[in-house]
C-alpha cells in the first residue's frame, strides 16, 4: 500500500453557513466519510483543519503575512490515507462532504525518502 494526502480546498464564498444543528449535520457526513475509510483501513491520520491565517516563508528568509484571505479558494484541511494506488485513492476521495458544497480534493502520493 501506499501513503495519499488528501488536501481539502473551498471556495471561501462556498463555505457552508447555517444553524449550529446545520453545521453539526455537515460535521457528521464528515465524520461517516473519515469513518467509512477508517472501517476499510485506509485511514492513516484523520488530519485536521486549518486556520486561515498564517506565515509564508520565501527565499532568502523572506517572511510575509499570508496566506491571505482575499485569496478565493482556501485550503481547509487535509487528511492521509493508504491506497493499493492513485485511481483507488481518487475513488476514496469522490465521498468527501466538502465536494456537496463546491470545494474539491486534491489527490497526491506521498513519496518516501
């Protein structure tokens, strides 16, 4: 088997609103997709997501501000997997609760050292 990373991506308009019982609903399909990979064990880390602010560090040392929030699509978070190869991991992928709300997962092998 091999090692997957899962980044999660959303458009920041895109981003669900809603009741707290709405959210805790979205919460849930999330955990059932994560679950469901668990039960298969494919599940490396669950992940987690990510704040929006941070630091960007350039060449020569340079430090800004970022990534900004301006920017229109985010990374919300991420997760690792195990799959017998990218078709299976893309297949995983296409469960994922953050495509109902138009965000899209990025796909990406892990390449060991």
């Amino acid at each position: 088997m091999k090692d997957f990373l899962f980044v999660f991506r959303n458009d920041r308009q895109g981003m669900p609103q809603g009741s707290p019982e709405e959210l805790q609903a979205i919460t849930q399909k999330w955990m059932d997709w994560v679950g469901g990979i668990a039960a298969q064990n494919k599940l490396v880390d669950r992940g987690n997501r990510l704040v929006a602010n941070g630091k960007v560090v350039r060449p020569n040392n340079v430090v800004t501000d970022g990534p900004y929030t301006e920017i229109k699509e985010l990374i919300g978070g991420y997760t690792l997997i195990k799959a017998e190869s990218l078709d299976e991991a893309t297949e995983l992928a296409k469960g994922c609760p953050v495509l109902s709300f138009g965000g899209n997962v990025e796909v990406r092998e892990i390449n060991p050292l």
